[in-house]
C-alpha cells in the first residue's frame, strides 16, 4: 500500500508538472500582446513594460519559464491581474463551492444508484425496479443544461419553493445553504446516478451467480442482506472508477451549471480568468484542477486495494 502510495504521488508529481508546462507554452503561443491587450491602445510604452515584467512575460521564453517554474517549486502562484489578490487565495475561496456540489453529488447519486440497483436485484420481477432500470439511459441522454432550466421554471419560478440562484458558504451557513444547492444538486444527480446504475447493475448481476455466494445462503442470509454483506464490495470496483472519473470532471467541469445557478465556483473563475487574458490565474486554476483530478484517481486506486484483497497481495 505505501509503496502504491509513492508511486501515485510520483505520477502526481509528474502530471502537474507537464499540465503546467503545456499551460505556460500555450498561453505565450497565443497572438498578440497579452500586456498591450490588458492596458489597452492608451498604454505608455513604460507602462507596457512594466505589466510584462510583472506577468513574466518579458526576456527569452527559457528564462520566462525558468522563472515560472522556481515560483511554482516555492509554491507561489502568482497574483491575478484583473482581481488584484493571490492566485491561492482566489482558488481556496471559489473551490469550496465546487468542491461541495461535487461530494454532494457523488453521494446522492451513488445512493440512488444502490438503492436502484440492490432493489432490481432481490426484486427482479417488480415492475418498478424495472421501469427505473429501464429509463436510466433516457437520464443520461439529457443535458444536464435543460434539466436545470426545467427545474428552476418549475421550483423556483412557478411554484417559488427553491431559489433560482445564488450561494450561501455551507460551512458558515449549512441551513441556509442548502436550499441553494437543491437544484444544481438535482440538475446533476439525474444523469449522474442512471450511469452509476447501468454500470453497478451489470456488476451486481455477475457477482450474483458467483459460487462464494452459496455459503452465504446456506447459513441462511435473506437476499437483501446477501447483496448488501457480499455483493456490493466487490461489484463496486468497476463503479469506483467512474465515480472517481465523475467526480473530477465535475470540479473543472460544471461551468453551465455554475453560470446558470450564478454559483462562484472554480469553473466560473476559470471562464472569467480565460475572458479577461489573466494569465496568472488561469494558469494556477488549471494546475489546482489537475492536482484535483489526479488526486482523485490516486485515491481511487488506493481504495480498489483496500477493497480487493488480491490487489494487496499483488
């Protein structure tokens, strides 16, 4: 396991780094004058000068990356041009709000999916069980876009049970908070939990005719407690790996939702970062965001090993 541990965190180690060097090379490789572009047609030559410097844009591209990168390895991330503060302080403020609709997402859908999934197992036959099964691929077909729009039209402006935007900070305010997350939660749940379910289904089903499962029976377990005591645990592990997908690409990912819920969110730092050419800051946001992702899938891995014993072994 520590030594599993080592080399995720060297790979981690190493994604950042290439993230942050395609991102550095990319943004000088854009035309125009970034700085001439930010001050506008009116700037003084000194004045030009001076932002570039402050950007690391001025001397040879090999010294501009050297330069970029010492900062880095010391943890500095720069200022954002167009806010005025510190990289790391604008991305600790605007991940909490994507970080908490991301977990709130993940566990509701995942517990719908093995409520679903456990029912359609011990229930094969029940007609419900079936229908749900069944509509999980027009779930996941619709834009999560539309869902949002049907249900702000619906809850919050015809009926004006939950409001149609905005974001109260759930650690300051849990109880305010949460009618805000209502609808985003809601928006992304939908599609989210029908893929959680076509893929746990076919993975409950497999461990379902598995010889182990006799002697569980045997003993006289009823099928519900069979499915939850032993098959679950080991048909979850094809479903860790989309969760964990899921889940990070729903940190850098949710900017329509955001934009719609008017939610302050990493995917609309980045958006706003992109349109105002604030180089600094879309450059640390989309290294935090590949921190995230790979962070993510390195506990994911750690997981499957403490759920599968052969991993362990191996």
């Amino acid at each position: 396991m520590a030594l599993l541990f080592l080399r995720r965190l060297r790979d981690l180690l190493i994604v950042l780094l290439i993230v942050g060097t395609v991102m550095f090379f990319i943004i000088r490789l854009i035309p125009g004058d970034a700085a001439l572009a930010l001050l506008g047609n009116d700037a003084t030559p000194e004045q030009i000068q001076d932002l570039r410097a402050s950007l690391g844009l001025a001397g040879p591209i090999h010294e501009q990356y050297l330069l970029w990168l010492g900062r880095v390895l010391r943890a500095d991330l720069g200022n954002s041009i167009t806010l005025h503060a510190p990289v790391w302080q604008l991305i600790l403020e605007h991940s909490v709000p994507t970080l908490a609709l991301a977990i709130i997402c993940t566990v509701l859908a995942f517990g719908i999916a093995v409520a679903i999934t456990c029912w359609n197992a011990v229930r094969p036959g029940n007609p419900v069980a079936r229908l749900l099964y069944r509509s999980t691929s027009l779930a996941i077909a619709i834009p999560e876009f539309w869902i949002a729009l049907v249900l702000i039209y619906v809850f919050g402006v015809v009926l004006g049970w939950l409001p149609t935007g905005g974001y109260v900070n759930p650690f300051t305010d849990p109880i305010g908070a949460l009618p805000y997350y209502v609808l985003p939660a809601a928006s992304i749940v939908l599609g989210l939990s029908a893929m959680y379910v076509l893929i746990l289904r076919e993975s409950v089903l497999r461990e379902m005719t598995r010889l182990y499962l006799r002697t569980a029976r045997s003993k006289g377990l009823g099928e519900l407690a069979v499915v939850f005591a032993h098959v679950l645990r080991n048909a979850m592990l094809p479903c860790l790996t989309v969760m964990g997908t899921s889940f990070a690409r729903m940190i850098g990912g949710v900017v329509l939702i955001e934009a719609i819920f008017v939610i302050p969110g990493l995917g609309s730092l980045l958006l706003e970062a992109i349109g105002s050419r604030d180089y600094p800051l879309v450059q640390g946001v989309t290294i935090f965001i590949a921190f995230l992702f790979v962070a993510v899938n390195m506990l994911v891995d750690l997981l499957y090993v403490w759920l599968d014993p052969k991993l362990r072994v191996s």
